[in-house]
C-alpha cells in the first residue's frame, strides 16, 4: 500500500468516527419560562411532573422534540387540592433542528404572516415566544385576577 492510499484510508476512518461519535443531528434548545408575576406558577412539560417557579423566578427548560407545556398560575403560594388557578394555558411547541417555539394560532394566513400574528391566540396572562422564540413569560397580573368572582 503507498503511502496515498494510506492517507486516503486514514482520512476515511477519521471522518468514520467522528461520524459514529456525533451521531444524529437532533433538535434541542434551551429556553426559559419566567415569572415576573405575584402569582405562582406551575407547570409540566410533557404531562412529566410538575415544578413550580415562584413570583420573579425562572426555570430554565429543555426543548428536545415536539411537545407541550401545561401552565397554572395560583393566587395562593400554598398549593392545595381543589384549589382552581387565576390562569391556565396548554401550548404546544416545536423543536426542528436548531429552531425552537411556541406554536401559536391557526395556519389561516400563516404563510403569509406567521401563526398567531393576529393576538387571536387567548394566551393572556402568558406570553409566549418573547423574548426569544420558546420563551413563555407570566407577566405582570394585576391583583383583580385572584379577587373572588
């Protein structure tokens, strides 16, 4: 064997194994959920356990394929069964390569617009996708949202 071909031999079982030991390109980012609200947050990803964020904390979160987050946001600190949430939202999100969201509206005009360009998406009092696509935020809820009804 000379020594090209041994070259070419030795390049080709490098790019090999570099190969094997990066596997398949797979969708993961990292995003936060946040809560700038006085309200608590719970919340479950993927119908896995659930994990409160305190008022004015953050949780960072995982986002590996596509799936969901189910939110409950509590007047009270002190979570009790039978206790029903101020607001609660169920997103779906999407994890597509390096791409990472929240998916919002319908497709009518998404083409042309984007899903849920038009604020139609009853999210409120969460936001999602701000300030970073996959982001959701509880913002800041005013105290008439935990007064009886």
């Amino acid at each position: 064997m000379n020594a090209a071909n041994r070259r070419l031999l030795c390049a080709a079982a490098t790019a090999l194994l570099l190969t094997a030991w990066m596997g398949e390109a797979s969708a993961a980012c990292t995003r936060r959920i946040v809560n700038r609200s006085s309200l608590t947050l719970v919340a479950s990803q993927n119908g896995g356990p659930a994990f409160v964020v305190p008022p004015g904390r953050t949780r960072t979160v995982r986002l590996v394929e596509p799936g969901t987050f189910d939110l409950a946001a509590y007047c009270s600190p002190v979570l009790a069964p039978g206790i029903a949430p101020a607001a609660a939202a169920h997103l779906t999100y999407e994890a597509i390569l390096d791409r990472c969201y929240i998916e919002l509206g319908t497709n009518a005009l998404a083409t042309t617009f984007g899903r849920g360009t038009f604020g139609l998406q009853g999210t409120w009092p969460f936001t999602a996708n701000m300030p970073r696509q996959g982001d959701i935020v509880l913002g800041p809820v005013a105290a008439e949202a935990c007064q009886p009804r």
